[in-house]
C-alpha cells in the first residue's frame, strides 16, 4: 500500500515539473522569433494654384520615420502619384498626362531622412472647390504593401476682369483717323515640322515639358537630351493625326542647356527638334 502511495507522489510531482517546463518554454520561442516590421514613409503634401500664370504647384514630403535605416524602392521616375478632382470629375492625372522613365530606383534612407519633391503643373482651373488626391509610391523593403495617402483641399476664386471705361469721342472732330491693325507678335515657341512630324509645339517650364503635334505615324518612341545626357524617354500613341505628351525630367537641366526631343516612328527615320 505504501508501495503505491509513494508511486502515485512520484508521477504527480512528475507532470507538475513537465507543465512547468513547457510554459516557461513558450516566452522565450515567441521572443525569440518575434520581429516588427518597419514603418512606411511618412507623406507630408502642400498645394497651391496661381490662376494668373495656369500654374498648379504641388509640395510633397517623405519621411523615413524608422531608427533604422530602411531601403526605398521606386518603380519608375515617379515618386507621387496626384490627381485633381472637382467633385466626381477628374480634371488632372499626373501619372496618366506624364511620361517618367521606367527604370527602377532603388534608395537607402536613412533613420529621419527627410525628401522633398516641388513640381508645377501648366493646368487651367475654373473658379470653384477641388481635392487634390496624393499616393507615395514609395516602397520599404520588409514593411506591410500598404498605400500611403494624403488629400488637401483646393479653393479657385473667380479672377476679377478690369472694366475699360470707353473715351467719349470729341463733337467736332472732323478728321478721320486711320486705324493700324495690330502687329501679331511671334510666339515663344514657333512650331517646328521634321521628318514625319509637322507643326511641333514645345513649351519647356522648369522641369516639366509639353509637346504637341501633328503627324501620320500610329505611334514613335521620344527621348530629351542634350546631346550627351538623356534627360527623360518614352512612347506616345497617335489620336486621328494628332498627338500631346508631357515630360517631367528627374532635374532642371543647367541653364543656357541646349535640349533636343527627338521622336522616332516605329521602324523609321529619327525626326529632331530643339527645345527653347
């Protein structure tokens, strides 16, 4: 009887040491296999609209919010994706009226670093409310695919047309004057026909580029550069003769630069033109 007392102790005694074990176990294998992943970049955006020049301008700021440093990756020469919207009605994609290169960039930021990207945009807006949409297209290696996004509202006031009072013409005059009829100034920037390509129209702001044409080909290939270094590449497609691309190159070219665009139709001659 002892015999089995003394049995019965010793296998008790037994599981309580083994169910200890197995808890104080777990902590450390859950310890030991925890890691937190790091932070997206942080999105910081600022706009505005000058309705004298046409110009929107867009600010948007990246941050490396980790204490470590991180590696960014970017899968073209967009960094931001923008659009502007009066109510339901998309008046401007950024990513869909821009050509970028599609190279891939890849970055490493380091803890706190901070990145600032200024852009303005030729863009005509009526008077009336918008929201501008921001996305980073920024991607951290080892953090969650999740999309970083901002809105900022957007007020267009009606501009204010100055009335010309007319001169009351004099009761006796007599004379009759003769009118000369205005002198058409030339414009900045003169279209220019090469090869396949006839009526080019360049207009170079800052950075950004608009190209406008005409021509029979159903799509070409574009690249601007400088003779030696190529600012921005890509393809267009043609719309019933006529075709409008934008381009925003990675920096300003150095002033006094000259720039070339040169366009290529699909099996055929470069066609060449300077960009003023």
């Amino acid at each position: 009887m002892k015999k089995t007392w003394l049995l019965a102790i010793v296998t008790a005694m037994m599981l309580v040491v083994a169910a200890c074990s197995k808890e104080e176990a777990n902590p450390s294998d859950v310890d030991g296999n925890a890691s937190t992943p790091p932070a997206l970049l942080t999105l910081e955006t600022d706009v505005s609209y000058d309705a004298e020049s046409k110009q929107l301008s867009a600010t948007v700021s990246m941050t490396n919010p980790n204490e470590e440093p991180v590696n960014v990756t970017f899968n073209s020469s967009q960094r931001f994706q923008m659009t502007v919207m009066n109510g339901d009605t998309t008046i401007f994609d950024y990513g869909s009226e821009y050509m970028f290169t599609e190279s891939i960039i890849e970055e490493t930021w380091a803890p706190g670093e901070k990145k600032v990207f200024d852009e303005v945009f030729p863009l005509t807006l009526e008077a009336g409310e918008y929201t501008v949409d921001f996305v980073g297209l920024a991607q951290v290696e080892g953090a969650p695919e999740m999309a970083v996004t901002d809105q900022q509202s957007l007020t267009v006031e009606a501009s204010e047309v100055p009335t010309e009072e007319t001169p009351e013409e004099p009761a006796e005059e007599t004379t009759e004057e003769t009118t000369e009829e205005p002198v058409e100034e030339p414009s900045d920037q003169p279209a220019q026909t090469d090869g396949s390509f006839r009526d080019v129209a360049i207009k170079l702001n800052g950075n950004a580029i608009d190209v406008s044409g005409y021509t029979d080909v159903e799509e070409f290939e574009w690249s601007v550069s400088d003779g030696h270094n190529l600012y921005a590449q890509g393809a267009a497609e043609v719309t019933s003769g006529s075709f409008t691309f934008g381009v925003l190159m990675d920096e300003e070219p150095p002033a006094g630069k000259a720039l070339f665009l040169e366009m290529t139709p699909i099996g055929g001659d470069v066609a060449s033109f300077r960009i003023q």
